[in-house]
C-alpha cells in the first residue's frame, strides 16, 4: 500500500462496503487513521523518533504516505474498527474491538 487511496480501497474490502454511496464516508476513515496514528505515538513513541506523527486529510487521498514500514496493516485494523465503533448493532461493537486489538497486538509484536 503506497496512498492513502489503498489503505481506503483496502478499508472498504474488509467492510464490504465498496459501491457508492459509501456506508462509511472517506472523511471517517481518515479520521481513523489519524487517530490510529495518535494512539500509536502513545503505544510505540520509538516510531516517529525522527519525524512528526502524520496527520491526513481527504486533499492526501492520492500522494505517498509516510506510515511507518511493515505497519500498514495494523492502521487498516484501527480504521476498520474505529468506523465500526459508531455502528448500533452488538456484534459491530465487538467486531470493532477485534480490530482494534488486532492493531495494538501488531503494534507491540505480542502474539
């Protein structure tokens, strides 16, 4: 994944949500991300010694993006989770949280 349109393309795969109009709108799942990007300056500070946590908006859909190598996965996690966490229904919350385990999981590197 070299864009944020890939991790967005990759987002709506999983969510099954790939034909317009979008369940989840592209501004909630870079919010997602950003936050996922927040949450792992917390968790994991030793990736971002050398430069700023990125922060992207709907404008950076189509450019490179700077996400620390070999954790692309885990930011798909916390965007699919995070958009899911806003959903009604029991078992969405509970699939949220699988997600978002899932990143802290990759994050730490704990099995």
């Amino acid at each position: 994944m070299k864009t944020i349109q890939d991790l967005l393309t990759a987002s709506r795969a999983l969510l099954q949500d790939q034909m317009e109009p979008y369940r989840y709108p592209t501004a909630d799942l870079i919010m997602g991300l950003n936050l996922g990007l927040t949450e792992a300056y917390r968790l994991r500070p030793d990736m971002f010694v050398r430069r700023e946590v990125p922060f992207f908006t709907i404008a950076d859909i189509l450019n490179s993006h700077t996400l620390p190598q070999g954790y692309q996965s885990a930011f798909l996690y916390y965007m699919i989770g995070h958009v899911q966490l806003r959903d009604a229904e029991d078992t969405q919350d509970a699939r949220a949280g699988v997600f978002i385990n899932k990143f802290t999981t990759q994050l730490l590197g704990m099995a």
